[in-house]
C-alpha cells in the first residue's frame, strides 16, 4: 500500500480496524499522515462541541417550532459611517458550525459564513442608522431604532429576539446577552451579516473619499483618518456629536 492510498483511507472515512493496520505501519510519512487525521478529527470535534452550546439558546425554541431570531449591530464606536443592524432567523437543522463573534473571524473567513448564512437562514433583514440619525438621537438609542427596522422588515415575525445587550423597541419577548455574539449561534450570525453589509458600504464611501482611508479603518478614528479630517475637513457622512470631529467643527 502506498502512502497515497493512506491518504484516499484516511479521506474516505477509515474503520477502526483499518485504523488500527494504518498505526502499526512503521513509515514515517504514514505516521505522519495518521497524526495530521487525529489532528483534524479533534479539531472537528472540538467545533461541534462550540457549535451544541451555541444552539442551546435557540434550542428551546426551535423545540416547540417556534421562530427565534438573533440580532446585533456593527458601527457603533467609527467616526464616520453608519450603524448597521442585522436580524437573522435560523432552521433548527443548520450547519453553521464555524458561525462566531465577527470580531473573532477574518475577512474571508467572514465572506465565507456570510454566504452560508445566506443559503440556510429562513430569514434575514439589514438595516441602516444613517450619520444623521446618530447625530439625532444618540448613537445607543439610534442603534436600538435602528435593530427595531431590522426586526420589522423582516418577512417573518419572530416569537422571540435575542439581541447583544441591546433592548428593542418592538413588541416581541426578548432575551438581552452580554457578549451575545459569542454566546448565541443566531446573533453570531446576525454580527457577521451586519459586519460584511458595512465593510462594503464602507468600500463604497473609500471611493467617494479616498483621502480618509475608509476601506482600511471602517471609520475608526485611526492617525490616517483623523489627519484627513484635519486637513480637508468633515464628509457628509461623519458623525458631527462625536469627538473629534465635534471639535474640527469648532474651529472653522
């Protein structure tokens, strides 16, 4: 037996026995590749076991077929750019398994689970709390505002919200999480929704406003950004109630 028709064994879902012949073959390149199977195996166990306590929010829910939906936000500490929201209602037989806090993820990681989310979820609405809006009303309250739209432009209405530590302004039971996005396999996803909608409209101000930089701070008042703002002055889409941007209007 060669060492690639270990590899086609190990590929193809190995028997105990097979396992057993593989692990008292003395080459060094079959041992290696026995180790790299038992690598992933613990590693694939390790995420389901994430992914059962992650559904154990939803779980009671799910049980009595009842819609359940998560929701969180992104963009509440930038200088400049919207809050956008997201709502997600998941089936009980998803296999979202690698869904987490979008902070947690890297861009492509995020790019790939939005696309999973998106084939599997029953429902999903985006919303947009507008530089305005946070001006307005503060960017706390506009943020619940602003998941309230999510959650009633969705096509269905959920039994029952769980949101990250947020109280929204609807008439639905919901359950407030400190960290929900780590905790809560619905507001996972609805943070990674919500993250990759503003990354692109960020994107998407970058080339109305190249000078700030906005493709690689999101808004953040990173050293680029606040220079820029120094230099050529607020874009209609800076958020004016916050330093320091407040402070550059000051002294025009």
């Amino acid at each position: 037996m060669t060492v690639n028709d270990v590899k086609d064994i190990l590929r193809s879902h190995p028997s105990e026995s097979e396992l057993e012949s593989l692990k008292s073959d003395s080459r060094k390149g079959v041992q290696k590749l026995l180790g790299q199977y038992y690598k992933a195996k613990e590693k694939q166990a390790l995420l389901l076991e994430k992914f059962e306590l992650k559904e154990r929010l939803e779980l009671p829910f799910w049980d009595r077929n009842l819609f359940v939906a998560g929701v969180d936000e992104v963009g509440r500490g930038p200088l400049a750019g919207p809050v956008v929201t997201a709502a997600v209602v998941l089936p009980h037989d998803n296999t979202l398994y690698e869904v987490d806090d979008s902070k947690k993820l890297s861009s492509q990681k995020r790019s790939e689970l939005y696309r999973q989310i998106c084939s599997q979820a029953i429902d999903i609405s985006v919303a947009v709390g507008s530089p305005h809006l946070i001006d307005k009303e503060n960017i706390y309250h506009a943020t619940e505002l602003v998941m309230g739209d999510a959650i009633n432009n969705l096509y269905l209405k959920p039994d029952h919200i769980l949101v990250d530590a947020m109280t929204i302004p609807v008439d639905i039971p919901q359950t407030k999480l400190i960290k929900g996005d780590s905790k809560s396999l619905s507001i996972g996803a609805a943070s990674i929704v919500a993250k990759v909608a503003r990354d692109r409209l960020m994107m998407e101000y970058d080339r109305l406003y190249p000078e700030f930089g906005f493709a690689h701070n999101d808004g953040y008042g990173t050293k680029e950004h606040l220079q820029a703002l120094e230099k050529f002055g607020k874009t209609p889409i800076h958020r004016e109630s916050f330093s320091p941007v407040k402070d550059i209007l000051k002294s025009y």
